[in-house]
C-alpha cells in the first residue's frame, strides 16, 4: 500500500492531489466525494463585493482555454458563512485564496481567516497592485516578499505564494517569496495571453487579455516548478496543465511536493479521482512506498552518459 | 475506469452522485432537415434522472484543426425513460456540433451531466403556453411532456422560417400539445401578429405559465405579456460555457436583482449554475 501523504511546512495532506483555485465549486461535489482530495483549495475571493469581467470570459485554444474571469467575489462574510461551511461536510483540509488590491489589504484579510477553519491561505498575487501602477504584486520580488510578510505578521496560518509565471526570472520572485515568510510556493498562476477573432476583428474575451490555461501551458510552468525548487527550500506546489497522473508524476519529479489540477476539471470533472487511482497504481508498479520520494528525483544527464553521446 | 464515468448497465438507482460523465451508445445521428441532426443515445439512469430544461454538457469529437479542447453545452429535446434513451436536436454550425455530427451508431459519446437548474412549473398550473424558434424548440418539448404528465394544458406555439424548418411538431402533439405555427413565409410570426395569437389564446383560456427559448425578441414579448398580465414565466437562456458545474464562471450573464428591501440591482449569474432556466423577470436582454 503506496504512503501517498505528503507535507506542505506544518500541514500532511492525506495525497498531493488538490484542485487549482477557481477551478472548483459546490457543483463538484455532484460528481465525486470531496473527501478524496490531498485540499481543497478555494476560488480567490477579495474583502469586497466584486462582480467580474464583462462577458465573454472564455475562449477555446488549442489544448488550452483563455480566461478571463476577474475574480468575482461575494466578500468576507459570505466566504465564513457559506463557503467554508459547506466544504467542512468534507474530510479534506481547506485552503483559503485570497486577493487584495494593497499589501495592507491582503494582511487584514489574512488576519480575518486566522480562526475561519481553513488550514492555510494561498495568496493570490498576480493581480494588480494599485499602490504601483496596476503592476502586479507578483512580477514584482520587493511586492512579493511584503506582501507575504504582512500576511505572516497578520495570522498564525501557514501562507502560500501564488506565482505569476508573467515573469523574466521566477526564480528571483520565489526566493522573495520565501525570504517574506512563505510556508510554501505554488507554481504558478495562469500566463498572461491574448486572442484575436478574424472575422469579426474583435478581442476573443471582452477584457482583451487573459490567462492561458491547460495541458498546453504544461511545459513552462514546469520549467518554472524545477527552477523554484532548486531556488528555495520550502515546499513548491506544481500547477499547470495537469491533467492526468503522468502529469502529476513530472512535475514531482521536477521539484514539486504536490499539485493542483484546474482546467483539466473543466473538461473531465472525475480527473483528480482518477488521477489519484492511477498515481496509486504507478507507485505499486514501482514499487515506489512513498509517494514523496518523487519529489526532485528526476535523474539528471550525468558525464559519463553525456561524453558517451559524444558531447564536444 | 473513473469512478464516475457510467456505462448505461452499470447506473444503478441508488447512486449518490446525481451528475456523472455518462459513456452514452449512439442508436442515431440523422439529419431531420437541412439544417438540423437528431441525435439519439442510449443513457443510463443517472442521465435519464434528468429534468425539463436541465442539460449535457458535451464532449464533442475532433473537427479538422479544431480539437474541441472543452464540451459544449446541449439542451435535451427528449427524455425517453421507456427506451432509456436521449434525444438531442442539433443546428450544425461551429466546430463543436461539426465534430458531433461525426458520430454514427455504435460510436460513444460522453455526456456529462444532468446539469443546470430546469423549468419550474408552478404548483397547480392549468395552461402552459410555450414559444419556440429554431432551436429552442428542442428544448421546450421536455417541458411540454412534463406539463401534460402533470395535468396541465399545453400550447405550443413554433415558429420558423418556413414549415420545412419545423422539427418538433410530431413529438409535441404525440405528447399532448396543442401545437399552433407561426412562419416568416406565411406573414404571422412577427412580434404584432404573435402578441395578438397570445391575447387570443389567454382570454379563449387563461395561461398560467409562459415558457421560452432560442429568440431575444420572443424573450422580450413573453416579458411584456407576463407582465402585463401578471402571469409566471421562464426562459432557458443559452451562453459559451467552460465547466457547466458553477466552477469557472466563465457563462455569466447579467440579471435583476430584487433585495429584501425592494431595492434592484443588475448583477451576473451563472447560465450553468444558477440556470440556464430564468425567471422572465430576471432576465436582461
């Protein structure tokens, strides 16, 4: 029997299987017993009443979608009083997303879910930071570090940073995250993308630009989870295109500790169960006792092999 | 094999999970007109538990270059329970629907669902009046068979362009419609001429319920009408959609709402969640 449990700083989740932010709702739990999940980790929601982008929000890539959705939000209150209740029917730890448009904003709402009954908060800093220009507190290592250092300072739980992937050196953005307080760091968020119709010339999603999300997206994040992981020493979350548990196996095997799954539900709702069935039966295959001993075993080229490839 | 994927033999009644990705058998996938497929499947019981208005939400084939990377939402034209079948009635015209029209019997094709929120009809209703165009007829035909089980009187008003683009005419009065057409080429399916059939139809036997799909502008009449006679009405509005499941909130639409001290505002709901069926009310247009 495959240990399949893994550690996130303080925090053993049952497996390293959790939906990706906003790519999970009540719906699910029509289709498969929540209990199975490593988290669950929910949709970002801001302090205040938001409604989001104008429609359209969505369009349809190849292998991958262009969202833009712009993070709807019901407030505080609601998120208390409705969505964290419902989601302790399940036997699956809760993780918190949240944003905020200041560094003050996100550690008093941070402070707020310190005794809401979730087990962690992921912050969500890819959106804009409107004390700089709209840059994003995510692009940004000195933003970073003080954003989640104001959340550390705000609450006793454990604080994971959101990459934005719209960066030149991720890297540089992880160690600030970490040098913050991070207890862990989840790579990464959706990429910054745009799409044209040619017959009617007009932007694909009416805010013109969104995040590209998919299997297609796959092998740049995890390009960025190897370059995280060897950059810090706390544990990074790969997510990314993932969509079954080959996926799942690469990116432990580039550095990650867990994953999140998010488009993929979109088109196969049942894909994290299955997911978790078929990395259990890769492990037996294995004979692999602990799913954690993937995490960074990738096995590099080593001299021997690359002088006898005839490397010049 | 997933733990909810479904084959037809495998659903039992007692199953805990009222939403699956059901591998439905194709029996047909014919052209009924020039325009349109009907689409027939064998469905286990948990697709089969599905409810006027409800829908699937698709997985359709590759077409050409397009792979079809997300489903694509579908309403149910017939719930055959007897036959454990499903019907679909489907205009061809973007990739999705082009990659469905690939399937021929015996294929599979996966249907998530029963999703969405389906009409309600209110308690005791009498006389059901439904208006459809196109596609929207499909629809309502659930609806229809929903209505008559439930003691009421249905008429079922179908417009096209021309009479050759009726499709659910038969299937409507076999379950005990009264059906009435409205085409362009006859000169009786504009917005004067239908509101004067509706004032007809009320005053010779009042209407309780007023159902719609498929035209903004027969959304806009029934709203009038409804209001003015202070009668119940509901629409099955359709939009683009990611998940179908309220999870990605990519099919939001605005609509009114009425807080508990009167005041209205417009805000976004879900069409996959919080619908596709709408108070007419509601609905902004």
């Amino acid at each position: 029997m495959t240990d399949l449990s893994v550690r996130i700083g303080d925090i053993t989740l049952a497996n390293p299987i959790m939906p990706g932010s906003g790519t999970l709702a009540e719906g699910m739990a029509d289709v498969f017993d929540l209990s199975r999940l490593g988290a669950i980790v929910t949709k970002t929601f801001t302090d205040d009443l938001r409604e989001g982008n104008a429609p359209p929000r969505v369009a349809e890539l190849q292998n991958s979608t262009l969202f833009s959705i712009g993070i709807p939000s019901k407030g505080t209150d609601y998120y208390l009083n409705k969505t964290v209740p419902f989601y302790q029917k399940f036997n699956t730890p809760i993780v918190a997303s949240i944003s905020a448009d200041t560094t003050e904003g996100f550690g008093a709402l941070a402070a707020k879910l310190s005794d809401s009954g979730v087990v962690a908060i992921e912050a969500n800093i890819s959106c804009p930071n409107l004390k700089k220009d709209g840059l994003a507190f995510g692009m940004d290592p000195v933003a970073t570090e003080e954003v989640i250092r104001a959340m550390k300072a705000a609450t006793h739980l454990p604080v994971w940073a959101k990459l934005s992937p719209n960066v030149g050196d991720i890297a540089v953005i992880a160690r600030a995250a970490e040098n913050g307080g991070a207890d862990a760091l989840v790579t990464a968020n959706a990429m910054l993308a745009m799409a044209i119709d040619i017959e009617t010339w007009q932007p694909r999603v009416a805010n013109l630009m969104g995040g590209i999300t998919g299997p297609a997206t796959k092998p740049v994040i995890m390009r960025m989870v190897y370059q995280c992981a060897q950059a810090v020493s706390i544990p990074v979350i790969g997510c990314g295109g993932v969509s079954n548990a080959a996926d799942a196996i690469e990116y432990m095997l580039a550095g990650a500790t867990a994953v999140q799954m998010g488009t993929q539900s979109f088109v196969q709702p049942t894909a994290m169960v299955k997911l978790l069935d078929d990395l259990t039966a890769y492990c037996e295959r294995r004979g692999i006792a602990k799913v954690s001993k993937l995490t960074g075993a990738m096995r590099m080229f080593s001299p021997e092999q690359l002088a006898r490839q005839g490397s010049l | 094999m997933s733990l909810c994927a479904v084959k037809p033999d495998e659903a039992g009644a007692g199953d805990s999970f009222p939403v699956a990705e059901n591998l439905c058998t194709i029996v047909s996938n014919d052209w009924v007109n020039e325009e349109y497929r009907l689409l027939i499947v064998d469905a286990p019981a948990i697709a089969l538990a599905a409810k006027a208005g409800q829908f699937f939400h698709l997985m359709c084939p590759p077409d050409g270059e397009s792979g079809n990377f997300l489903r694509r939402p579908m309403s149910i034209h017939r719930i055959d329970r007897e036959q454990g079948q499903l019907h679909f009635l489907y205009k061809v015209q973007g990739s999705g629907t082009r990659g469905l029209a690939t399937l021929g019997q015996g294929d599979t094709l996966d249907a998530l669902g029963p999703v969405g929120q389906g009409f309600t009809l209110p308690r005791g209703t009498q006389h059901v009046v439904m208006i459809g165009r196109g596609v929207g007829l499909a629809t309502l035909a659930p609806l229809a068979q929903e209505a008559v089980a439930a003691g009421a009187k249905v008429t079922a008003i179908l417009s096209a362009r021309m009479a050759s683009l009726l499709m659910a005419e038969d299937a409507l009065r076999s379950d005990g419609a009264e059906v009435v057409i409205v085409t362009d080429d006859v000169g009786n399916s504009d917005t004067t001429s239908l509101e004067a059939l509706l004032r007809r139809v009320h005053a010779d036997r009042p209407i309780d319920f007023v159902a719609t799909c498929g035209s903004k502008r027969l959304t806009r009449l029934l709203q009038d009408f409804s209001t003015e006679f202070g009668i119940a009405g509901q629409v099955a509005l359709e939009q683009r959609m990611g998940c179908a499941l309220g999870m990605c909130f990519a099919c939001v639409m605005p609509f009114r709402n009425t807080a508990a001290d009167g005041t209205r505002t417009v805000g976004y709901r879900r069409v996959c969640w919080d619908g596709p069926v709408f108070n007419l009310e509601e609905t902004v247009l």
